[in-house]
C-alpha cells in the first residue's frame, strides 16, 4: 500500500480526506488486533477507511470527531460505494495489486 499523499473518497454526500501514516497504521492494528499487513474482508477495510480519514482530515488542519460506529452510520447506506471508492483510493495510488477480496465469515 502506498497513499503518501492525501485522496478524497467520495461516499454519497461526504467526501472523506484519506491518508496512510504511521499512525494511522498504529490506530487501525489497535482498533482490528490485525496487522497493517493483512486487511482483509470488509470488516477490516472499512477500520482502514476510517484510521486513514482521521489521519487524512487532521494532515488537512480538520479532525473527526465522531465515533467509529458513527462513522459506519454515515456510509452505510453506501456500502458499495464506500468499499470500492476507498479501494480506488488505495491502489490508485501506486500501492499493492489488486486482489479480490476474501469475505470474512
């Protein structure tokens, strides 16, 4: 994964400001017991998006505020959007191949 600069992730309404940083990466093992190494299923992308947009928002001199499970509520109802817009984000962005994502179960 390579997101060294800051992307915008368009879901629905709200454009999120995303970035990879250290302690973005730090905030998503802590939040998943996951390494930064192997996100997946959605689950774990979706800890990803929102550990990126905090990071993103504050490398931009905004934060967010709100609560992880605050976060799910505003996309949920864009869930298609949200996965694949974010996944865009990363990979666009020179980082690791595309390889279809495993479902979690």
């Amino acid at each position: 994964m390579k997101l060294t600069e800051v992307k915008t992730v368009k879901v629905g309404e709200k454009e999120f400001k995303v970035k990879i940083t250290l302690r973005s990466m730090i905030d998503y093992e802590a939040m998943s017991g996951k390494s930064i190494t192997d996100i997946e299923g959605t689950d774990n992308l979706i800890k990803f998006f929102y550990c990126t947009a905090k990071a993103g928002a504050k490398s931009v001199g905004e934060s967010i505020t709100y609560s992880y499970d605050e976060f799910l509520d505003s996309i949920d109802n864009f869930y298609n959007e949200a996965l694949t817009n974010f996944s865009e984000a990363l990979f666009e962005s020179g980082g690791a191949e595309k390889k279809p994502m495993r479902s979690s179960k």
